[in-house]
C-alpha cells in the first residue's frame, strides 16, 4: 500500500531539487528515469527518501520510454531505485534491463516475487541484492534457470517458471529457506493446485491452521494468482493471523484479487494494526486522515500514526510530529513534537530535520537551527535551503 507523507500548514514544503532527468507512465504506474549514452535507467522519484511511495501492487517497467528525441530502451535499475517502496508486491523487469544496482529493492516490505524476462542475466553489483525481504522469490524463463545460477552472485532464490508452478526441487533451497517461504521442507515442490502431499482420510476434514492458510496465500501469490491468495489470506485472517489481515486489507485497497473495497481494507488493516503490524497501523492512518473506508478523524488518524512512531518508523514519527506542532487531532504540544521530530531526524528524515531546524529558529536558537537546515538542505528541501541563503548561512553541511 502507498506511504504517502503528511504535508500540513507551515510542515508544506516544494520539491525543486529533482534527481531524474524524465517520468513516463506506463500501465498507469508512474516511474522516473536517468538519460545516457546507452539508454535510459529507472532512478530515485526525487531527492526524497520516500522514493516510489505513491507504487502498489504489481509493478511493470517498460520495455523503452518515448522522449522528445525518439524512444530510449530501458537498460538498467539504479542504485536504491525502489528501496522502501513498501506498496510494490511484485517486480517485471523486461528483456531490455542490462544491469541492476545497488540495492534497488531493499526495504520493500510488500515484495513477493521479481519476475526477470530476459534469458540473460544482466549484470548485477556485489550488494545489488542486499536488504532485500527474505521472502521474495525471483522468477527466470524455464529455459534459463542454470544460466542465472551459474552466472554468479544471484542469490539462491531462483525458482523456474512453468506451466505447474514453482520448481523448486532442482534450487538447493535450505529447510531453514522453505520455511520462510512457507513451504513444507518434506516437499521441494509447490503446484498450482496444491503441495503434493496427499491427505490421508482421517485428515481430510481437518481444519487448516492459520499458518498453514497463509502459506498456501503466500504460493499463490508468488506465481501470480491473486484471486487464490486473496482466499488464502482471509481464511488466514479470519483465524486472526496478523499479516494475513495486512495483506487482505491491502488487496481491498489496491484491488489485487478482489475489487476495490476501502471499508474493507480498513476492516482488516486496522485489525493488523492492533496486533502490532507497522505498515498497518500507518496505512491506517492515513485511511482516517484522508477519509477512505471510514468517516475522516483527525484524532484517530494521529492515534494510528503514533501507534507507528512508537515502532520506530521514521515518516510516522515525523507525521504525529506534524500533529502535535498544528495541534492536528491531539492537543498542540510543540515539546512533544519536538521529540517526535528528533527521533524522526536522527534516522536521517529531511523533513523531520526542517520541523527542528523551525523549532529552533523560533526559540532564536540560530546554531541548532542552522545545523538541522543543513541537514535539510542536503537532501534537497526548499524550506531549508530557503532559510539558510536568507540568512546568509551557506548550504554545506556541518557534523
């Protein structure tokens, strides 16, 4: 589901600092994109951290972009490109992509599956896979399978498409690796219509565990059959399995597998949400602070999103901050604010970093508010920067 940052009052800020040379939409997902030599590269939305925050589901790259010059082929991933694009569950990168950097999927949270179309690996950095989810299974044509294993550095999550499913016996895939992926360690094989294990009669009727239902949803998503995990992760969830719940909630939200329901979506997550899942409880929030599914709330908009600060994440944080300093569905409390925005700042949040560098320039306190601009400014923001050329500071960055 989308992480879209709260902008309010005198928190608004205008982005002037672009880190792309050109966006192009295709398949009604909007991607960003460096222009060289050999061909275009798919990069960072902007200076921001909240890279890709506004992708859900699944998400295609294309093959090439049209420009004002002609049509430029795809041909790498950035470094960092999708890193923490928390609503993306699935990636297609076309046969066109010759290179995939650094990083370019860490953080995704929501990731399942990468599906690579072409039969040649393309070039990969020593770290390209680093601080990926571990349950992501990355998919290769049936015809290239050894290809990507004996290339190198490709991590041993390669599973070969085909017309029964995932072959995974032929991986190597270690129990401790199956059971992450929900998968019976007994049986190296997940088909369409099952695991292979045959029931015995006195199992028949037995009821399937929580755990068990969201395995089977997690298959069936990872090949791409949504409707089916979709059925998987209510029964799941109505078992009181808390990602089950998260995950059904999302597909209400973004349609993937059941249409559109935001009442539904807000049913679910927000049962997610009180049995302590993060990304729940965010989208929670911003389900309330926007009106989608329930009555808009400020208070319990703020509610969720403190419930999230208090996990540690950073835009959370940095939105109760917003809320305490506007008075926004709590009581105005600019030391509680404060706070928010420091823990917020410290894990490197620009507009955290802004919220305190303004908190101290109205307490006249020029030498922290100078160093927190700084901050700001470095990653782009224009209130920042702003503040510092009006004041004649410069826009270096001191620590």
């Amino acid at each position: 589901m989308k992480r879209v940052l709260l902008f309010l009052g005198i928190m608004a800020v205008v982005m002037t600092a672009r880190a792309y040379d050109m966006a192009y939409t295709y398949e009604g997902k909007t991607l960003y994109y460096d222009l060289l030599a050999d061909g275009a590269y798919v990069t960072f939305e902007s200076m921001d951290e909240t890279n890709y925050s506004k992708l859900h589901g699944v998400v295609n790259i294309p093959s090439k972009v049209p420009t004002n010059v002609g049509d430029y082929p795809v041909v790498g991933i950035g470094y960092s490109a999708f890193a923490s694009c928390n609503g993306m569950s699935a990636l297609t990168v076309p046969q066109s992509v010759k290179y995939l950097g650094s990083n370019f999927v860490a953080n995704c949270t929501a990731l399942r599956v990468i599906i690579m179309k072409s039969t040649i690996p393309p070039t990969i950095e020593v770290n390209t896979f680093e601080k990926m989810v571990s349950s992501v299974l990355i998919r290769v044509p049936s015809n290239a399978l050894e290809v990507y294993q004996a290339s190198g550095r490709w991590p041993n999550l390669v599973a070969v498409s085909t017309a029964g499913g995932l072959d995974l016996k032929q991986l190597g895939l270690t129990n401790e690796r199956l059971k992450q992926m929900g998968i019976d360690s007994r049986s190296r094989s997940v088909v369409k219509t099952s695991f292979q294990a045959k029931k015995s009669p006195s199992s028949v009727n037995k009821p399937e565990s929580a755990d068990a239902c969201f395995a089977k949803g997690e298959e069936s998503y990872g090949r791409g059959d949504f409707e089916n995990a979709a059925n998987w992760y209510r029964k799941a969830a109505e078992k009181g399995h808390a990602q089950a719940q998260y995950y059904l909630g999302d597909a209400y939200f973004h349609g993937d597998g059941v249409a559109v329901d935001y009442q539904q979506a807000v049913y679910w997550l927000e049962k997610a949400g009180y049995q302590g899942v993060l990304n729940a409880q965010f989208n929670v929030a911003l389900c309330y602070l926007h009106g989608k599914g329930v009555d808009q709330s400020n208070s319990k908009a703020a509610y969720w999103f403190e419930k999230a600060a208090e996990q540690g994440d950073a835009i959370a944080q940095v939105n109760i901050g917003v809320c305490y300093e506007n008075g926004m569905g709590v009581e105005q409390n600019y030391e509680e604010a404060v706070e928010w925005f420091r823990k917020s700042a410290e894990q490197g949040n620009a507009k955290a970093q802004c919220g305190l560098g303004r908190y101290y320039s109205m307490r006249r306190d020029h030498e922290q508010a100078v160093y927190w601009y700084r901050k700001a400014a470095a990653q782009g923001q224009f209130e920042a920067q702003k503040y510092l050329e009006d004041n004649g500071y410069t826009l270096n960055v001191q620590y």
